[in-house]
C-alpha cells in the first residue's frame, strides 16, 4: 500500500491528478479487516476542475465522492493489486 503522492504542492494540478486515473484505492478510516475488501475498495474514475482546484473523483460502491489533495492524503490510500 503507497500514499497518494506529489511533490508536496497543496493542490493537484490537472497533469499530476490525471496519473492516478484508474487506481484502485481504501479508506483509512476503516478498520484494516475491511479496508481491503472489494465491496470497500475505489477506483479513481475521474479529474474534476472546481473553484480553482483540481480534484480526483472516486467511485465507491455506495457512490461517487469527490476528493481535494488534502483530503486524499488524509484519508486514502492507493492499493497495489
């Protein structure tokens, strides 16, 4: 499992953002037995320009969220299959 990364800029920018199109990613937040589910996991489906900054839309099996750069880092990770 690897951390979201750029080079330490606040925002995404359209290039670095649209790298991690198809990414298959887990939510921190849940508990390690979960996280790794398939029923849990999410795929980044989409980029998403709005109010002057980028961000990754996920798709989830409950829905569509969409997520900034801080909020990526804060509670996302990206899964290696």
């Amino acid at each position: 499992m690897q951390p979201i990364k750029t080079l330490l800029t606040p925002t995404f920018s359209i290039e670095s953002a649209v790298q991690y199109l198809n990414y298959t990613v887990a939510e921190r937040t849940k508990p390690e037995s979960e996280r790794y589910r398939p029923s849990q996991r999410g795929v980044i489906v989409g980029v998403l320009t709005m109010n002057d900054e980028v961000e990754l839309i996920i798709k989830f099996m409950e829905g569509v969220r969409q997520y900034t750069l801080s909020e990526v880092r804060a509670s996302l990770e990206v899964i290696d299959d």
